[in-house]
C-alpha cells in the first residue's frame, strides 16, 4: 500500500499494488486532507491486510471491502469479513484476534452474521473461531436475539445445538428471542426457539410471546405457541393483566384463540374484557366474532360500562347496532349513573347525532336523561348476573311452575285443550330474521320457544331451526351458530360444496340421531322428492304419518323407491334435505329444498295436523283429537318491492332487440323464482282465511326490509342490518308480540 501526494490533482492517493497484476493498480481513496490521508491509511492498510495475504485481490473483491472500512470505521476486519463473505479470511491471525470484537452498536461479527442469515459464517465463527455467543450488544441482544429477526430456522439449530446462551434472555426491550420472531411474524424461527429451548412463559416488558404475536396480529406465530403450550391461552401481561384475547385487533385472531378454548368474558386487572377493548377501538368484525361466540355484551367493565356505555362514547354506529341485536341492553347504568341512550343524547355531535338518536328511539330507547343531582346511582334490573344467564332463569320458572301444579306433562307434551302450531319460512341466512323473533317471543313469554308449541314446521332454513328447537338449542345459541356456519359453508362460489354444512349439521344433532328420538314437541320439516317428475311435497316427520286414504297426486306406471320411516330417519339429513337449495347446494340424494313447494309451510302444516286427527278418528281415538287453536307463522323477512323493466320475451331481429330479449328472460326467470318460492303475499293471505274460517287465532310476523338480502350473504354489517330492521319492526309490532306471549302463556 502507498500513500502519495498527488500533485496534478492537490489530492493525497492511497493505492495497492498487487504483484499479480504489476500493470494495474487499485486506488483505495483519495482525499484532499493530508489529516484525513493520514488517519485514514493506518486504517486501511491495518484491516486489509489479512484480505489480500489470504486472497488474491481484484478491483471486484476490493471494492466491497473498501466500502465496509469507509461507512463502517468502527469495524474490525472479522466483521468486515462476516460482511462480504470472505470466510476464508476469519482463519487468519490477526482476525483471530478480533473475532469477539465489537463495533459502535456493541455488535461482534457473531451477531452480524446472525443478522445476515449466513449460516456458513455463524459455523466458521462457532466451531472454528470459538466465538462467544453471551455478548451483548448495546441494546442487550445477543446473537440469538438477532438470529430470531431472520427466518433462518438452521442458525437457530446451530446455535441451540451450541448450548448457546441467550435463548431466554431479556434484551433492553424486555424481549427474548422467542418475543422477537412472534413480533416479527417469522414462524420458521418460532419453530426452532421452540424446539431449541425456548420457554413460553417468560414475561417480558408488557407480556409474553404470544402477547407480541397477538399486538401485531401473527397468526402462525401463536399457532406454535399454542401448540407448544395450550396453557398460553390465559396468559397475563404484565401491563393490563390482560389474556392474549385482549389483544386480538383482527377477527381471524379472535376466532383463533376461540377455537382454542379461550376465556371470553375474562376481566383484565383494569376491569376490561376483549369485547370492551374491541369497543373502545370500533374493530367491529372483531367484536362480531367474540358476540357470535357467545361474548357476554351486558358484562360491565371499568366503572361499571359495558360494550355499549363505550360504543356510545365513540360514535360507532355498526357496533352499537350490532351489541343491541346481540343482547345489549339499552337501559342498564354504568357506575356514574348513565344509561347508554344518556351517553348517545350527550358525547354524540355532527351528523351521527341525529341518526344515532332516532335510531335509539326506534327500538324503544325512551331514557336520555340524566339522573337526578344528589340521586345514588339506579341498579339496572336488566342486568344479566354472570353465573345464571336468561335462558337459566327461563327453565327455572318453568320448572318451578310445573312443580306448582301449573301445567301437567303427559308423554313429553304439556297438557292443553288447544293445540299450537309455529311455522317457520325458509330464505336460506335470513334464518336468523326468524331466530330474532323468536328471541323476543321467547323474553315475553319468559319460557323457551320449546314449551309453547305443540307442532314445529319448518322449510329450508325454518326446517334446520325446527329441528333445532325440539332438540333443546337455545336462541342465542343458534343466533351465534347461524353467524359461525355461514363463515365456512358459503366458501368460493355456487353452488357450495355440501360437506362443510353436513359436517355443521352432524356436529349439532349427531350423526346417529333418529327423528323419533324427540316425540314432543311434533315436528314437520318440508322438502321434494325430485326422483319424479312432477316433484312430490314429502314432509319428514318424528311422528307416524296419518293413515288416512289419500288418492295418489300422480298416475305413475313407475315404481320409485320406498321412502324411509320416521324411525330409521336420520335427523342430520332431513335437515340437510330440506336445505338443499338448487343452485346454493347440490341435492340430497333424491331430495331438494322444501322451499320449491312450500316455502311458507303453514298450509302444509295445517293440511297435516287435520290429516293427523282425521286419523285419529278414523281410528277410534277422538279423545286423543286436539283442536288447532292457535297458528303463528314467522317469515324472514320481506324484501323491497322494485318496478321490472321488461318480461318479454320474443325472437330477436337485431342486437338491440337482443339484449331487450335477454333482460326480458332474466327478469322473468328471477320473477318465476320468486314467486314459486314466496312466503308472503297469497300464501298469507290464504292461511289467514283458512284459519278465520276454522276458527283459529293466526298471527303472521314477518319484518319489511329495506334491501334485498341473498340467501347466501356473509357480511356481517348487512347481516346486522336486517337483524337491527327486525328490531325495529319488533319495537312497532310490540303490542301484537305481548298478546301472542300472553296468548302462548296461557295453557
């Protein structure tokens, strides 16, 4: 190496001479300032020494090395080697030397080669260098801190396989390497901390590793904690005493700490649940998955708020919606004495204040006012205790009434001289228009839908939610079901593959459960025989069938296969039968959805009940007839009616009448749909004369709606919005619900 002063330029060069290349040299640097010419050629001609005694130089190896000494002077020369990937270098003496030396950041060329991800570098330095893997740098990392930032799972082996310190150490930051790859979202690495050591319960600065896999929502990253520790679940953070579900900011997370069997309703040390902090923040899908999951939306929190008190005070007009379909109570007063209406009425300003107003009151939300000066805070009635929820309460007083004498049970059904039949409309996830009402049926009439009814019929939807009735299934439970199922049956396109529903259906009744396993309430659930051409209404039963003569709807010279008797009925599949809309779903064997003939069963239904005792008395057996007094037939919902442009359908002559042809053919295949499968209109018109002729009590609820929603919709803020619309319509009808409570009271 030489140093001279260049006098053609007034610069001093500093140049390398290579023996092999004795025509050529290589200017390292030039500069103006015999200073600067003079600190910096010591520098250089000390740290590339060992490069070119160990290698032969060109200007292309050259260059990266004289790069590293000019922006990095802090460097040594092994560092400067673990940088350009000369290995070869590190064998030498003088980098010997240096090979636990650090720079400005505290950093050893360990910690850089960890950085890079080169693993033949961390090899050469371990085995053959004995470099120390317990330095820190200065902000307390060790190389295993840095190696977990790579997704480089081999050096985290090698390094493991070392018995290397520092795989559960705290860096400055209060993170262990396993906190750092769950920040960082590198799995790989989550893998092998694990499988090399890692522990997950060391609290860091504000938790534990899967606390930094939630707060920056890395799902692969807390799949492998939880795999190595399921107990992570309820973990702590050492800030807010909150569980990793508290820190969930995505839905995709929540319902993966869900599936897992988290606490959903866990209080934080600072009095929170996830659904509070999903509040406060307006994550509204996120605070949807906690609610479908059975998320308690009255729980009070800090300072006696619940979800609403919060949604109120930040304007979340999606979230306050959808906790007051989910339960919500309006009236119930926080610790300062507010209701959620008194908070809307004073923290809500600009155009949300108008709206969220009037959308209060059209659900009956009448209290805005404050309390009175100087009053105790008013305990809200309303209040769900967190132990007995409504659906407890619900069956004790049915229990207790029942024990009083009150009624009487005779073979599984309650003893009545009027018999009661519900109906329920098919319309595929507008089933839960229907769980709605039957929720605010059920508060009125303060006993579950099961013990108000004789006879169950249902289509489609209506035919799943029947089923479910008899069986037990609590409302809200299957309120949260409908919102869950609709997540993984209405994947890709139609029509949907059938498994991820048979699968639902399977999980909730049971693979082997037989229709006749459940005598009481009777239940109807409709569907099609399509092996025939005209379809052929067939009704699954878990009654015999009525014996009496009935001539055959068809003359057939075919012989079709014989139909299964209730008793060998699979209860799964008459669900799935009578849900085998065509084109949503392929056909249940040789069943289609009931709703292509009787979408609004109550006709049917009633068709059957007086078939079943015109049986009865053909058999001897009047005393066992039971007068149909009361019908309540519940639709899901009806949609806008909108003006049709054309239903022409005509042999075009030019590409003008071509698309009027082809609007025209749509139009009227939607129309012919629609009304083969309508539920209200003549079909209500029809069961509401038929029972005023027979003198039987008819009430029909079904809510208007303001948008036409498909049978297959998923999302949960138009799914909100039908539910809210049936709020609505259930706060103007209320009076017409108190009579049919009273009425269904009434044994």
């Amino acid at each position: 190496m030489i140093l001279y002063k260049n006098s053609q330029c007034q610069s001093w060069d500093c140049l390398l001479m290579c023996p092999e290349t004795p025509t050529m040299t290589l200017r390292l640097f030039q500069v103006a300032s015999e200073e600067d010419a003079m600190n910096w050629f010591p520098q250089y001609a000390l740290k590339l020494r060992p490069f070119y005694e160990t290698l032969p130089l060109k200007a292309e190896t050259v260059q990266p090395i004289v790069d590293c000494i000019r922006h990095h002077p802090d460097w040594s020369s092994a560092h400067i080697a673990v940088e350009t990937g000369l290995r070869d270098c590190l064998k030498h003496n003088y980098v010997q030397s240096q090979i636990n030396a650090r720079d400005a950041t505290g950093q050893t060329p360990l910690h850089l080669a960890c950085e890079r991800g080169d693993l033949a570098c961390v090899k050469e330095l371990l085995e053959e260098s004995q470099a120390r893997t317990d330095i820190r740098d200065r902000n307390g990392e060790t190389p295993m801190h840095c190696a977990s930032k790579q997704d480089s799972p081999t050096i985290i082996q090698t390094l493991c396989s070392r018995l290397c310190s520092g795989v559960n150490e705290l860096n400055d930051n209060g993170e262990t390497p396993l906190h750092v790859a769950c920040r960082l979202g590198r799995v790989e690495a989550v893998k092998a901390l694990l499988g090399g050591g890692a522990k997950c319960d060391v609290i860091g600065g504000t938790g534990y590793p899967i606390h930094s896999g939630m707060k920056y929502s890395e799902k692969g990253c807390v799949q492998e904690i939880l795999k190595a520790d399921l107990a992570q679940l309820q973990a702590e953070d050492a800030l807010y005493g909150g569980t990793p579900l508290h820190w969930a900011k995505t839905a995709e997370m929540c319902r993966l700490l869900l599936d897992h069997g988290c606490a959903i309703n866990y209080l934080s040390k600072t009095g929170e649940s996830a659904l509070h902090i999903l509040a406060k923040k307006g994550r509204f899908e996120a605070a949807m998955v906690l609610l479908t999951h059975g998320a308690n939306a009255n729980l009070k929190g800090q300072d006696g708020n619940t979800a609403l008190h919060l949604a109120m005070k930040m304007d979340h007009m999606e979230l306050i919606k959808a906790l007051i379909v989910f339960g919500a109570d309006v009236e119930i007063h926080n610790d300062l004495g507010e209701t959620p209406g008194l908070i809307a009425a004073r923290t809500s300003k600009g155009p949300n204040r108008k709206v969220l107003l009037d959308m209060l009151c059209s659900v009956g939300v009448q209290r805005c006012l404050p309390p009175s000066p100087g009053s105790p805070p008013p305990i809200s009635n309303n209040a769900k205790p967190q132990g007995i929820g409504f659906e407890d309460m619900m069956f004790m007083g049915a229990a207790i009434s029942a024990m009083s004498g009150g009624r009487s049970q005779v073979d599984g059904g309650i003893k009545r001289k009027l018999d009661r039949l519900l109906c329920l409309d098919g319309g595929g996830i507008k089933g839960l228009v229907l769980i709605q009402v039957l929720i605010a049926l059920e508060r009125e009439a303060g006993r579950p839908i099961i013990e108000l009814f004789d006879w169950v019929a249902g289509t489609s939807t209506g035919g799943i939610l029947a089923l479910a009735i008899i069986h037990g299934k609590s409302m809200e439970y299957l309120r949260c079901f409908y919102f869950r199922m609709k997540e993984h049956v209405f994947k890709g396109s139609r029509p949907y593959e059938s498994a991820p529903l048979e699968d639902f259906l399977k999980k909730e009744f049971g693979e082997n459960t037989k229709m006749t396993d459940v005598r009481y309430p009777r239940v109807m659930v409709t569907s099609v025989l399509a092996d025939r051409h005209p379809g052929e209404l067939h009704i699954f039963r878990n009654y015999d069938p009525p014996s009496v003569h009935r001539e055959p709807p068809y003359t057939t010279t075919e012989t079709f296969k014989a139909l299964t008797i209730p008793q060998e009925q699979l209860v799964w599949r008459a669900a799935r039968s009578s849900g085998a809309a065509p084109t949503y779903f392929r056909p249940m064997g040789r069943f289609l959805d009931g709703g292509l003939l009787a979408n609004n069963p109550t006709l049917d239904a009633m068709s059957e009940i007086h078939q079943y005792n015109k049986a009865l008395k053909a058999e001897g057996l009047e005393k066992d007839v039971k007068k149909l007094g009361v019908v309540i037939s519940l639709g899901t919902g009806k949609p806008p009616q909108v003006a049709v442009s054309s239903v022409d359908v005509f042999r075009p002559s030019n590409p003008l009448e071509l698309a009027k042809s082809f609007v025209g053919a749509k139009e009227l295949g939607k129309m012919l749909v629609d009304c083969c499968t309508d539920s209200d209109g003549c079909a209500v018109d029809r069961a509401g004369a038929w029972c005023e002729m027979i003198d039987t009590i008819y009430h029909r609820l079904s809510p208007q709606l303001s948008q036409e929603v498909m049978l297959d919709e998923v999302s949960d803020a138009i799914l909100v919005d039908m539910l809210w619309e049936t709020q609505m319509y259930l706060y103007e009808k209320r009076e017409i619900l108190q009579s049919v409570a009273k009425l269904l009271r009434n044994d």
